[in-house]
C-alpha cells in the first residue's frame, strides 16, 4: 500500500470541521438575530394589537351598558304595546257595541219618522175633510157665497188674507 500522509488527512479533516463549525456557529449567529429581529417585531405588534383590544374592550363595555338598558327599554315598550292592545281590545268592543245601538237607534229613528209622516198625512187629510165639511156647511147656509175662492192654505187674520213667510 502506499504510504499515506494522516497528518496531511487528519489537517484537512480538522479544518474542514473547524470551516463547517464556524459556518455552522454564524448561521446560528444569523438565526438568532434573525429571531431577535422578528421577536422585537411581533413583541411590538403584540403590544399594538393589546392596545387595540383594550380600547375596543372600554367600548364594548360602554356599548354592553347601553343594550342592558335598550333591553330594559325594550321590555317596557313590549309591556306598554300589551296594555295598548288591551286597550284597543276593549275599545273595539265598546265600538261595535256601540254601532249596534246605533244601528237600533237608527230603525227605530226611521219607523218614528215613517209614523210622524203618517200622522202628517193623517192630520193634512182630516184638516182638508174638515175644511170640505166647513165649505159644504157655508153653501148649505147661504147658497150664494162664492167658495171657489176659498183655499185651505191661505191664512186670514181679522178678515185681510196673510202671506205665508
């Protein structure tokens, strides 16, 4: 075998160790600025997003404060809404009721008139009988007068006839 210089070999060994230590040590170095870097990075990004939660946590608390209070409000409209339909229950009832006593009044307002037109008709036919019996009694009486004048609408007041006004 031919001779073969370790110490030449076990050299070349060794620096290659100590050349891939000392890349291997920067890469490390690098990884960890590199993590430092994007550590500083997100540690600010984590204090801007817990800034942001806490402004949005005081609004939420202010907006959770006022729908308590719009529910409040809300059941007390529903309430109020309750009662109102009630109300127009009632109402309702009381106007139906009250459109038939209307409708009562109505027909029996409507047969009083029919009966007062009757007696109307009945009382212009007995005052033309009667003022036919009186011109038939007068020409009975004096058979000269002149009736066809007379007229039972026209109005005498002391012998002088008088204008309907």
């Amino acid at each position: 075998m031919a001779a073969v210089d370790v110490d030449a070999g076990v050299k070349a060994k060794f620096s290659d160790l100590v050349v891939d230590a000392g890349m291997s040590a920067l890469r490390i170095l690098l990884m960890g600025h590199a993590m430092e870097k994007k550590h500083g990075f997100l540690e600010a990004k984590h204090k801007e997003v817990v800034e942001h939660v806490e402004k949005w946590k005081h609004k939420i608390t202010g907006m959770d404060a006022r729908l308590k209070e719009a529910l409040k409000d809300k059941k007390v409209a529903e309430t109020e809404v309750g009662d109102v339909k009630e109300a127009k229950k009632v109402v309702e009832s009381e106007r139906d009721d009250l459109k038939d006593k209307v409708g009562d009044l109505e027909k029996k307002l409507d047969d009083a008139l029919a009966v007062v037109e009757e007696g109307k008709g009945a009382l212009a036919q007995y005052f033309d009988d009667g003022f036919k019996r009186a011109t038939q009694q007068v020409l009975h009486f004096n058979l000269e007068a002149k009736m066809d004048e007379l007229d039972p609408f026209k109005i005498l007041v002391d012998g002088k006839l008088v204008e309907e006004e």
